[in-house]
C-alpha cells in the first residue's frame, strides 16, 4: 500500500495519471459530472424554496383566511397552498434524479478506472491488494466515493432553505431571523468536533470488518483444508475472536454515533423550542401575528430538519474521503517493473547474469536444479517479471520495449484462469485450440466441460482439478505460440505416462522454437537439446543429458535411481 | 471433476421470522428497553407542535408572559430529554444491532464449517462466498443501523399520529387521509423493487468478482497480454450496472412524490377543512396549527422509513440466504469407530448423476503399513482418498475405519483419526503459528519448529517475525512447496492413526522431495499412511503399492514383486524413470 507520507504536500499522480491525492480524486470525481451536478443543484434550490414557502402559505391562510374569518380568500391560497406543495415535491423528484445518474456515473467511472489501473500497473497489483480488498474498492468504496456528490446536493438544498427561511424570518422580524440562522450555525459548530471522533472510530471499524470478511473468505477457500486436517474447531475460535474485536469496534462506534445522532435529532428541536419561546414573547407583544408564529416554527423545523442535510453532507464526506483514500492508495500502486525501453529487435540467446544461464534460441533447453526457487527466478528475469542485468543476445531485456518482450517470451506458471469458455481461455482457433489441449494431454478437460470449446470455465478454474488446471495452463501457453516459453515445471501434477506423452508432444509442437523447462523428470530430459543444471542458484555445467549424466550428483538428482 | 450444481438452499418466511424472533429474544431486555427509551424520546419531540397549539389558544385567551414562559420552559425541558433519551436509545439500539450481528455471523460460520464438503462443492463455493462476506455483512448493517433507524422513524409516526388525536380527534381524522395513498404506494414499491435492487446487488458482485480475477491474474494479463479482455470486462460489468441504477431511479421517480402525499395532502386539508371548521366553531385555531405542524413533522420518518424498505427487502433476502445454511440437513453420524483399520470393500463410486468411477475397488491397508496408491491419471486415486477421508459416501460397498462407515463417523473422532492432505495447498490469512496449529492448538513453540524441520521447511526458520509472521496474499505469500511443506508439518502435528497423502508433495522440489518423503515416512512411522502419487519416488521404500486402473485395484504387492511381474507398475515405472519400454 502507498501512503502518502506528508499530507500537504500532494503525492504524485498515478501511473494511469488517476490523482493519488483522496481530496483531488473527489474533486475529479464531481468535476467529471459537472453538468448533471450544476442542473440537479439548480433544481434542488427552486424545490428547497417551494419548501420553505409551504409552512409561509400556511400561516398566510391562518392569518389572513382563518383568524380574519375571510372565506372569500381561501380559493385563491387554497389553490397557492396546492401548487407549493404539489411544485416542491415533484421539483425535488427532478433534482434528485440528476444527482443520483450523477452518482450513478461516478460509480461506473470509478470502476471504469479500477479496471483500467490493474491493466496499467500490471503486475505490480499482485500483493499490493487482497481479493476481500478488491471487493471493497469496487463496490463499497466505488459507492461512497460516488455518493457525496448526492449528498453534496442534499447540503446544498439544505443550505438554500436556510438562507430563504432566515431572510422570511427576518422580515417578520429581525429577531427571530437572528435566532433562527444562529441557532442553524450553532448546530454545525457543536457538531463538528462530534463527527471527528466518529471518523476516527469508523477508520478502525472498517479495518476489523475487512479483517473479518478476509477470514470469512478463508472458510470458502480452505474449507477443504480444513476438513482434511480437522481445524475447523480452531478456525471457529478464530472467528469468533476476531467477531468479538469487530463488535468491540462497534460499540466504540456506537458511542460515538449516539451522540451525533441524538444530536442530529434534538438540536433542530432546540432550535424549534428556541424559536418558538421568541415567536410566542413577540407574538404576545403584538410584534408578530399567530400565523407568524407559527410560519417561524414550522419554517424551523423544516429548516432544522435540512441542517440534518448538512450534518449528513458532513458524514458523507468523512466517509467518502475514507473511501477515497483507499481508492488513491490502490491507484498509486505501480508497475513492478519499469518500462522504459524502446528497443524492438533482439536475436540470439537469452542470459540471465545471475545464474548465468542461456536459452539458446530454437532448442528445448530444460533446466535441472535441486532447488526450484533459483531456476523459476531465472525464467522471471529472463521474461522480465523482475528488472536485472538480462540479456536477449547483445541487447539488456531492459533495454527493449515491455510489450515486445511480452508479446515474444512467455512464462508459464502458475497462471490464473478467468471465467471464460475453453476457447476464450485458449484464445485461438478452434483448430489450433484442439491441437494445444491434445499437445497437453487435456482432453480430458474438454471432455469434462461437455466436450466442447463452448464449456465454461468458472474464476480460477475452480471447476476442474489441480491437475487439469496444469495441464490447461500448459495448453494455453502451447496455444499462444510464442517465439520464447519458458515455463516452470509444467507436469508437475501428472502421472509419469502422461508426463511422457506432454514430454514428446510438446517437444514435437516447439520444434524450430525456443523453449526451456524447469524440471528435473528424466522424461523431458530425453528429449532435450541441452540441459542447464543448476547448484545453489549458479549453473554449474552445461551440455546433453547424457553428457552430464557423467557426473554422479547429477545423475542422482535426474535418474530417480536411489530414493533417499 | 466436474460436479452437478445444487444450490444451498435459502430460508422461508416461517424461518426467517424465527431467525429474527430468536434474535430479539436472545438480547430481550435491551431490546425491551431501546423500544421504551424510542417510545419516549418520539414523545418529547411531539409534545413541541402540540404546545406550539397550546401557546396559540393561551394568547387569544390573553395568557401572561410567565405563563407563557412556563410552558415554553416545559418545550425547552422535553428537547434536553428527547436527546438524554435519544442518544441512550441510539447508544444501546447499535450496541444490540452489533451483538445480533456478531451472533448471526458466528453461527452461520459454525454452520457453514460443519456442512458437508460434498454439499459445499455441489454448490458451488461462489454461492457460499457470496453469502459468507455478502450477505453476512448486508444483514448486520441491517441490524446495526437500517434496522434501529426505521423503529425509531415508525415510533416517530406513531407517536405523531397519537398526538395529532389527542390535540382534537376530529383533525385527527384528517390527518389520516394521507395513509391509504401511503399504504398503496408502500405495497406496490416493495413488490416492484425487491427484483430491481437484486439485480442491482447482483451486478455489483458481477462487478466485485471481475476486478479481483484481474487482480489476481495481474501476471497472466501481463503473460497473455489479456490487457483488452479485462478492459473489455470490467467495462461491461460497470455498463450493466448503470442499467440496474437507472432501473432503480426510474422506480424511485414515481414513488418519491407518492410518498410526499402521504404528508402533503394531510397538511394542505387540515389547514383549509380546519379553517372551515373553526369558522364553524368546531375546531380552536391552536388546534389547526397543532396539528398542521405535526404533519409537517411527518416528512421526515415516512421519507426514512420509506427509503429504508427497499433495504429491508435486500437485508431480508440476504437473511433467507444466511438463514438458508441452518436448513442444511446436519449429517447424521453417530457411528462408533473401534481402532483405526481401514477398509474398503467392493466399493463403487460415482459423482453426482455420472458414470461410476470406481467399480468393485476393494483395498485393506494393514496397520502401520505404508501403502502407496499409483496409476494413470483419471484411474480414481483421488476419489479413493476421499472415500477414505469420509468426505463421500460409496454408491455400493462399504469404506469403514475400525469396522464403522467412515462417512458415518462423528467428524470430530474421524479427524483423530484420519487426516487427508491433498494438492490444495490453502493458506489462511493469518500468522504462521495460526496456520499451524490448526489441527493441534495446544502444540508449542518447540512442537511447531520441530514438525517444520522434520518437513525440511527451512524458509519458516528466516521468517521476519518467526511464527508470528503474517501469511497470506497481502503478506507474506509462501509458494507452492512452502505451502505443502506447510499442510506436512499439520500433520505430524496432529498426529493421526491414518494418513492420506493426496498428491502431497508434488510441488516440493526435486532435490528435497525425497528427503521430505524420508523424514515424513520417519515422523509416521507406526501410522497407517496411503499415499497416492503420479511420481514414483514414494513407491519404490513402499511397504506395498496398489495400482488403481479403471476405477479398480489392477495389481497390488511390493515394488520388487511388481517389478518382477512385469505388469502394468513395471511399464509405469520404466516410464517415469525415462526407459523406453
């Protein structure tokens, strides 16, 4: 995770040039949707004003109507009353439309931006963000971020009626507008310093939550585990506890919150109360008239019950910039790799320094090593997973384009399969898919999915076995038929006749390419133009399989002659 | 293996309201007293319109100025109670929500833990996940926040009402007139909108699940340069879901002025039928401005209470699918074991409605003995390990352990029992110490770096923070072998009668997959240990191998015999060494 370490100085932008500051990507967020914010806010003041008018048309009825007992006068502020209220409501209905598409589109955008910031920042996403994390940013995060500009718009109708309900009451008399907008202004300033203490309770509630759903995940993924090795009274307890931080959390948040929102509901009642004491020692003076008084206190309580508007902006801010902060720190995550080549042509074999081995171009070369970390970290830097001194004949791989490298050397791992049909995963023609998984020997995955390319496989492969996911992992990189593979112990998970039949396929497949392979099953290295073999991370000797077969060491760890 | 999908199922009505009953009745006096605290915190903030009323009528009675003090004194006094009571209601009203909460997700965890692992996979783990973070949280926030804010908005609109009634029972009627149009708007929202706020959660998991598949992939995007894919998908997640959105907002146009009325149409009658009624005689001024203002005062709990309904339909349905876990069927073992030989006998086999992978297979590890299970890929190994784990239930035959069905034996005693270790390597979030003592919580210090050494798992001993090490994606990320050698060191951990080695140390490297092989055979020694394996290292130091081909034992006897015999093990074996035959 990127923290940003001095908070006023601004982080630098993202790599997706998405701003990795929590107040400028909000500021980015509204400004993109400044045409539906400028119309629903526009619309929200002319429907806070009808608002603010109705309690007014009332006590104009109650004074001029009721009291003067003019019945010749209440058809025509019959008919004002109707439309006030009829006008406010569907006005509102107007406003609150153009903010929610708003909103709406800042969500998409945000997730628009999160895909495009994984494609940017490649592989430097990996370990930076958890799968439970991810599901937050994308959804909950997207959302508040999104919603303070609807909530903004809230504020904003709140503020209005303010400014129309004190200018009304002052009017009818400067007192109770002075009490009325200072009392509006004294709930803002009473509740600020609340809302702190709150943000600083939700920071550590939401992290227990995110622990919480991280462990929840590890029920569905380890469940297997779990049943294999009898943990689950363990994990249960596990929960459990971390259940109990999380409510713990959560009281610690309610303490807070109680305050707030009791305060959210009983200053606007002060605030009434206030107004009212006032209005009434006017109203008995003969300074203002009954329908006054009561215009003042219904015109407070719609106006305290919209500084609950302001307060709720308050909060939404808190929490989108919360939100915000999460997002930026996701968005200046970046490429583990630096990208600043722009060479094209390469030729000739490919060196890594480290462990000075080289991929001769157009042979299968299979890589022998008694340890599989040193050899797999070769392959990475020779298909630049990891920056290094490697080289693709006399050019440094660092020194040429990233996307050429990527289009022309291919390393196979542990690669990810995504939900999609076997032929989507392939990504080839159906003949030259058929032709991969037979080189594979994945026909049984074929067959499985219903013998056709149509088959759908589900996010990382889940429905098929550890061993079909190898081998359908094997059938893409084959598919892809790059100008380099490389790939890390490939059969692994398959049975020595199958292994055999990969071996020979493959190798037939390859001919004429280059191709190394991580293994030390004396079934690859009968087909092998040359063999690296590795000790300690160093290649010690180079040449056939049968040339190094001379050496003892060798030979125990590739004939599979004396088991330990 | 591809399994026939059977979905969990999810809760009715009748269980949901027993869910929630049981909820309530679990924590029933603080729940008891957030009602009562609610009740009397609406009742402070209504008596301020009904005083307002009061305050009118005394002045056209020619009321003095302490007297109008007094009762605006009283105004002042209920506001500082509605907030003592308020904040004490909202204070122990999150407090209970977080409980429930906290009790909810607990048991639908136990729950979920003890489900049968069949039935799991049968499902789908993506039902399960979704329901394990999804839904376990949408339902606590609905218990912790919707859910107090709507009994505090209805409280409110009771009250209101109450106190509309009791300030003149004849503009009291009025008041109600908006409450039919509510009703019917209310009914037809909910009808409406609960499909249209599913498909909208549905699309933000849709959303969810895309963009951690691209995280997770990160490096095969790079591999396969899938770079156009993921944009492709991602944007066409997040373009659905603007439909649903839309969806929703085209539902809320219509309703939201609906809702007005039901505040609206009361205060413009009372004003204008009051008036008339006073003019008549009927009605005191004071009470037609009371009572306007308490309509006025409805806006706000309808609009909440209304709002949150949509939420209360997709917290309900989150439930039914939480709830749902509890239906599962508990499994039914109460057989006894006595000792710890495995049998099977005349076993098949087959997933779901398929084809039977296993035809007839009998097989009898001896105690002690070190049996090693070899074949062709797709021969069922793995299913074997499986049957004897007691994770599934042979179609025909018997698979005991100690004379009792192992798929009949309580999953507690079974795990001293037996223990399976397969090719998924999962590791928990969680520190090393946590992922070790799994199976054996009592072990210490000592025990775990002693079962790490005998699995040769050197790296564990260069961890920066020991055993405290945090493991996991986010963390430190082991790899393959170190995430085998880590299931290993479980075992030895919780030292079993029988262990079933599924492919287990496949992803060890060569060098020191012997050793490991080596030291596990010498920590087990005594064990029952079948061990089923493509590579035949394992084989060859075998107290006997059994070759499984279609779905039977094809040759069973030590690897000289085999060998001797020239059979389906011998080809096997050149094969693997790299001898043509």
């Amino acid at each position: 995770m990127v923290v940003n370490p001095n908070p006023l100085r601004p982080a630098p932008p993202s790599p997706s040039g998405i701003p990795t500051d929590p107040w400028r990507y909000l500021w980015r967020v509204a400004r993109t949707q400044s045409g539906r914010v400028a119309v629903g806010f526009i619309t929200l003041s002319i429907s806070g004003t009808a608002w603010i008018l109705l309690p007014w048309v009332i006590s104009k009825i109650v004074d001029e109507v009721i009291i003067a007992k003019a019945t010749e006068d209440l058809l025509p502020w019959a008919i004002a009353l109707v439309i006030t209220a009829i006008g406010s409501s569907w006005i509102f209905v107007a406003g609150y439309r153009f903010l929610f598409m708003a909103e709406s589109r800042a969500r998409v955008e945000t997730v628009e931006s999160l895909t495009d910031h994984l494609n940017t920042a490649g592989t430097g996403v990996r370990g930076a963000v958890s799968p439970g994390e991810m599901v937050n940013l994308s959804t909950e995060d997207a959302h508040k971020t999104g919603s303070f500009i609807f909530q903004l718009g809230f504020g904003w109708m709140g503020l209005v009626m303010l400014v129309v309900g004190t200018v009304i009451l002052w009017n009818t008399d400067t007192r109770l507008g002075i009490v009325a907008a200072g009392g509006v202004f004294a709930i803002g300033f009473l509740v600020g310093p609340l809302l702190g203490r709150l943000q600083h309770h939700q920071i550590a509630y939401r992290a227990s939550v995110a622990t919480l759903t991280g462990q929840a995940a590890d029920v569905v993924g380890g469940l297997r585990v779990l049943r294999g090795v009898g943990g689950e009274a363990q994990f249960s307890q596990r929960y459990r506890a971390a259940s109990a931080d999380l409510r713990d959390a959560g009281y610690g948040v309610a303490t807070a919150d109680s305050w707030v929102q009791g305060l959210r509901a009983s200053l606007p009642l002060a605030l009434i109360a206030i107004v009212t004491w006032v209005g009434a020692r006017l109203a008995l003076d003969r300074s203002i008239t009954i329908g006054e008084l009561s215009a003042a206190f219904g015109m407070t309580a719609l106006l305290a019950q919209h500084a609950g508007a302001l307060i709720g902006m308050a909060q939404a801010i808190i929490a989108a910039q919360v939100s915000s902060r999460r997002l930026t720190a996701f968005f200046g995550t970046e490429s583990d790799i630096s990208d600043g080549g722009t060479g094209r042509e390469a030729r000739g074999a490919l060196r890594d320094r480290e462990t000075g081995l080289t991929v001769e171009p157009g042979k299968l070369t299979v890589v022998v090593s008694a340890e599989g970390k040193p050899a797999a970290l070769a392959l990475e830097r020779l298909a630049r997973y990891r920056d290094s001194q490697a080289e693709w004949g006399a050019v440094p791989l660092a020194d040429l384009e990233l996307d050429t490298v990527r289009e022309r050397v291919l390393l196979l791992r542990e690669d990810y399969l995504f939900a999609q049909t076997l032929g989507e995963t392939l990504r080839v023609s159906p003949e030259a898919a058929m032709s991969a998984i037979r080189a594979a020997c994945a026909e049984d995955v074929h067959s499985s999915l219903g013998s056709t390319l149509d088959g759908a496989i589900t996010n990382g492969g889940r429905n098929l076995s550890g061993g079909q996911r190898q081998r359908l992992r094997l059938a893409r990189a084959l598919a892809a038929d790059a100008e380099t593979l490389l790939a890390v112990e490939p059969t692994s998970a398959v049975d020595a006749h199958t292994e055999s039949l990969i071996a020979e396929r493959v190798t037939e497949a390859r001919r004429g390419r280059t191709t190394a392979v991580v293994t030390a099953s004396p079934l690859w290295l009968a087909h092998a133009d040359l063999v690296a073999w590795m000790v300690d991370g160093k290649v010690r000797a180079t040449g056939t399989h049968a040339e190094l077969s001379l050496d003892g060491e060798y030979r125990s760890l590739t004939s599979r002659q004396e088991s330990r | 293996m591809s399994v026939p999908s059977t979905r969990l199922p999810t809760a009715g009505r009748a269980e949901m309201m027993r869910a929630v009953k049981r909820l309530v009745l679990d924590d029933k006096a603080a729940f008891t007293g957030v009602v009562v605290l609610y009740v009397a915190a609406a009742g402070a903030s209504a008596a301020l319109p009904v005083m307002l009323g009061e305050v009118i009528d005394g002045i056209g009675t020619g009321w003095t100025a302490s007297r109008v003090d007094l009762i605006c004194g009283i105004i002042a006094g209920c506001v500082l109670a509605q907030l003592l009571l308020m904040r004490t209601g909202r204070r122990l009203g999150y407090r209970l929500g977080e409980r429930a909460a906290a009790r909810l997700r607990e048991s639908f965890i136990d729950r979920v833990l003890r489900l049968p692992l069949g039935t799991v996979e049968r499902a789908g783990t993506g039902d399960l996940a979704t329901r394990t973070s999804g839904d376990v949280g949408a339902v606590a926030e609905l218990l912790r926040k919707t859910g107090p804010e709507v009994a505090v908005a209805l409280i409110e609109v009771t009250v209101i009402t109450v106190a509309a009634f009791v300030v003149s029972p004849l503009l009291g009627l009025l008041f109600l007139i908006g409450s039919p149009a509510l009703v019917i708007a209310g009914r037809r929202y909910v009808r409406l909108a609960s499909p249209v706020f599913l498909k909208e959660r549905a699309a933000m998991s849709e959303i969810a699940e895309t963009l951690t598949a691209s995280a997770a992939g990160a490096q095969t995007v790079a591999a396969y340069r899938m770079q156009d894919e993921r944009r492709g998908a991602g944007y066409g997640r997040a373009a659905v879901h603007m439909k649903r959105l839309k969806g929703i907002v085209r539902l809320q146009t219509w309703f939201f002025p609906a809702t007005d009325l039901a505040f609206l149409t009361p205060a413009v009658v009372v004003t204008i039928v009051g008036g008339i009624w006073y003019m008549n005689g009927w009605v005191s001024v004071g009470e037609v401005v009371a009572v306007a203002m308490l309509t006025l005062r409805l806006d706000g709990p309808v609009f909440r209470s209304m709002m949150a309904l949509s939420e209360f339909q997709m917290g309900g349905a989150a439930m039914a699918r939480v709830e749902g876990v509890h239906l599962m069927p508990d499994e039914e073992r109460g057989a006894a074991s006595d000792g710890a030989e495995v049998r099977l006998d005349d076993v098949t086999f087959g997933y779901g409605d398929g084809p039977d992978v296993l035809h007839g297979l009998s097989l009898r590890p001896r105690r002690g003995e070190r049996l090693v299970v070899v074949g062709p890929s797709g021969a069922g190994k793995s299913t074997i390990a499986r049957l004897i784990a007691g994770i599934d239930r042979p179609r025909t035959g018997r698979v005991t352990l100690g004379g009792a069905p192992v798929a009949d034996i309580p999953l507690e005693e079974l795990r001293r029992k037996v223990i399976l270790v397969t090719q998924e390597h999962y590791i928990f979030t969680a520190t090393l110490r946590d992922n070790l003592n799994l199976a054996a919580p009592e072990a210490d210090d000592e025990a775990l770096f002693a079962a790490l050494a005998t699995v040769d798992a050197r790296w564990a001993v260069d961890l920066p923070d020991g055993l405290d090490t945090m493991l996991g994606e986010e963390h430190h990320e082991l790899n393959l072998a170190e995430a085998q050698q880590l299931a290993l060191a479980r075992v030895i951990l919780a030292d079993p009668d029988v262990v079933i080695l599924d492919e287990a140390t496949a992803g060890i490297d060569p060098g020191s997959a012997g050793n490991v092989e080596a030291s596990l055979a010498a920590a087990l020694h005594g064990r029952t240990v079948i061990a089923i394996a493509h590579q035949l290292q394992a084989a060859e130091t075998a107290d006997r191998v059994a070759v499984v081909r279609e779905g039977r034992i094809a040759e069973s006897g030590t690897h000289d015999e085999l060998l001797a015999a020239e059979g389906i093990y011998a080809g096997l074996w050149w094969a693997w060494k790299g001898v043509a035959v």
